[in-house]
C-alpha cells in the first residue's frame, strides 16, 4: 500500500513540477515537449529523481495510448479547409517524402554506424515523421506569418505521415525476423491492410462517433467520456485486425472535428485536455526510459545523422514532392526545416527492441539524441528562420481562429 501511496505522489508531482517548468520554459521560448523530455531525464537513473524505468513493454503501451490520443486531437483540430488546400501535397509529403527521407538518411546510416543497408534503413524509418504535437505547438506559438497552404500543408502532413513510418518499420521488423518468410507481395499486402484498413475502419468510426455524439440522450459531460472510450476502441481495434490504428483514430478526428453538434465545443475542450495529458505522460516517460550516459559514445552519430536528416534528407523530400503543387523555394524551405521530430520516432524504436533486434538500444539511444537535437535546434529557430526567408508581414498572416490547449501557454 505504501509503494502505492509514493507512485502516487511522484506521478502527481511529476505532472505539476512539468506544468510549472512549461510555464517557465515559454518565457524563454523553449519548446515545452522538450522540457518535458529533460525533465524525464532527469527523474530518471541518472539524474536526481533516480527512478529506473526499463520496461519497454509497458512504455510501449502507454505510448500507444498516449499517441491514439494526440493524433485524434490533431485531427480534431483540422479545419476543414485546411484539408482543402493541403490534403494532396501532404498526401505526397507524408507517403513520398517518408520514403525518400528513409532511404537517405539510411544510405547515411550505412557509413556512420557500418551496418547493411537493411539495417539502416530502419534508422531512417524511425526518424522520417514529424511530430505532430510540436508542429502544431510551436507553429501557433512562433507568431510569424506564413502562408496559409504552408501552415495547412505542415499541420496536414504531421498528422498523416505517421501510419506510413509504422509501415516502413513493422515491415523492416518482419523481414529481419524472418526474412526468409517475407516476400515483397507479403510487403505489398502490409501496406494495403495498413493503410486501406485504416482509411476505412477510421471513416466509419468518424462517422459512427458522429452518429452517437448527435443521437443519445446523455448529458454533455458525458461525450468527452464517450469520445475517449472510442478512440480506445478504434485505435486498438484497428491495430488487432493489422490496420493502422494512427490513421484510423486521426480520420475519426477529422470528421467528427469538422462536423457540428451540441457538445462539439465540450468534445474539444475535453480533447486538448486528454491531449496535454497524453503528451506531458508520453515524453517524461520517455524521458525516464532512455539512459543519458548511453548517449555520451554515439554523439557524433547522433550529430551527423541530425546533419544529413535536417539539411539533405527533409529538404530533399520536400522538393521532390512539392515542387509539382507550385510551392516556392522559400516555402519548401521553411516547410523542411519546421519538420520537428518528436515522441513518434522514439516510440517506433520500442518496436524492434521488443522484437529483439540485436541494434534495438543503440537504435533507441540515436534516435533519443535526434530528436533532442531536432527539439532544441529547429524549435528555437522557427521564428527566426520565417523572418530570414521572408514570412514577417502579418498581412499575411493566416491563423487558425479555434481556441487551442498550445494557446493558452
């Protein structure tokens, strides 16, 4: 009962101790996942709180939990015309872009770590998503002005390409654990279930969700309730039957977010609320499951994997694939170089160590040190880099006008 009692405690003054150093964190524009991160880090072994944490099970598991959340809310917070002006550019960026993005940083990962190709190829995976959370944060966070396909495309794409790097690395996973087994049609018919499944099973949850939220007669406060049991339902239910539970629980969001009914204001409300929570649960965790000293041996790694993912890999992607929708250099820029990456790149390495992939720790511990990098790096510059590339008119300026949980900080 008395180890019950201390969980208790340290997880309540985990959560205020975040709250408190978010608030102070904005002061000095530091990007708030980040200080959740840190202060993970430094609860952990080697740091104050010297809390071990090691169960990449169960991290896997919250993680699942804490990521369904946060895209549903992602999604639920897409305004329709975002989707308007953006859905085919990031359709492209999210499928085309995740692909290219891997295979370059991979080709990188070959030289720096002396591994096959195959192997790399699974560093680059883990590493092509952007998060959407920081994205969406720090963009309405950064007050510059940017054009409204380039805020819509950056928001859009976030959200979306997700299931496309859970494709690539259940993929790499299953053919490095049997690879005699797995054929490139088995490949073809995992991407299909993956995605069409999704696609579908996140349609009619969309619109079943919908369908309940206008049809039962309960109290209001009740519809947060009800909304989070689906997203449960339908993340884990998808996942089950081999689809993508991430686009599935981001479509249902994205149809129930662009529909009206009397409780929608107490849905999203209740959704950033959810969201916060999940996200400040999500990187202290992670921030306990990582080992700092493991990092210290592979920084140069880390560096130049940052290096090739920051300055080759993303711009590269992002020409290749928005060049054709009529985007300027400067757009395609700015686009690169807000692609922050955050929680999904670490949990993705959760996969191959449960799998045991002999490289899973070394895998964990590099992408931990990139997205460091990547949170610290781009999300202090994000301001600066729109006002060098010329985005500082606020006639321009075209803001989302939906009260955000971000807005508030």
């Amino acid at each position: 009962m008395n180890t019950a009692h201390e969980l208790i405690f340290v997880a309540g003054a985990l959560g205020l101790i975040s709250i408190l150093a978010g608030v102070i964190g904005t002061k000095f524009n530091a990007p708030l996942l980040l200080v959740f991160l840190i202060l993970g880090m430094l609860a952990g072994e080697d740091g104050f709180g010297r809390i071990q944490f090691t169960d990449f099970g169960a991290a896997y598991l919250i993680g699942s939990i804490a990521l369904a959340v946060i895209l549903f809310e992602g999604g639920l917070k897409t305004e329709r015309r975002m989707i308007q002006i953006a859905l085919w550019p990031s359709l492209a960026v999210a499928t085309i872009g995740v692909a290219l993005t891997t295979i370059i940083v991979g080709l990188a990962a070959v030289w720096v770590f002396k591994i096959t190709f195959t192997e790399a190829l699974l560093i680059g995976a883990v590493l092509a998503p952007t998060d959407a959370a920081a994205v969406n944060t720090l963009l309405r966070n950064a007050a510059v002005a940017v054009p409204e396909r380039v805020n819509a495309t950056l928001e859009v794409e976030s959200g979306l390409n997700d299931p496309m790097s859970v494709f690539l690395t259940v993929f790499l996973v299953q053919f490095f654990v049997s690879p005699q087994d797995f054929t490139a049609w088995q490949g073809a018919l995992l991407f299909v279930e993956e995605m069409l499944g999704g696609g579908v099973v996140g349609l009619v949850a969309g619109y079943g969700l919908l369908f309940l939220v206008r049809k039962l007669r309960l109290p209001i406060s009740m519809h947060p309730v009800l909304t989070l049991a689906s997203i449960l339902v339908v993340f884990g239910g998808a996942q089950s039957v081999g689809a993508s539970g991430f686009l599935a629980v981001y479509l249902m969001g994205l149809i129930v977010g662009t529909s009206r009914f009397e409780s929608h204001d107490a849905v999203v409300y209740a959704a950033e609320a959810f969201a916060w929570l999940a996200q400040i649960t999500l990187f202290l965790m992670l921030g306990l499951l990582v080992t700092p000293h493991d990092l210290v041996p592979l920084a140069w790694k880390v560096l130049v994997i940052t290096a090739v993912l920051l300055l080759l890999a993303r711009p590269a992607a992002m020409f290749a694939c928005l060049t054709l929708f009529g985007f300027t250099a400067r757009e395609m820029t700015f686009i690169s170089w807000v692609g922050l990456r955050g929680a999904v790149p670490i949990y993705l390495t959760i996969v191959p160590v449960l799998a045991g992939f002999y490289h899973g720790t070394v895998l964990f511990a590099v992408t931990f040190g990139v997205v460091i990098v990547s949170l610290t790096l781009q999300g202090w510059t994000i301001s600066l880099a729109a006002r060098f590339l010329g985005f500082s008119s606020p006639t321009s300026l075209s803001r989302r006008t939906v009260p955000s949980a971000e807005d508030e900080h």
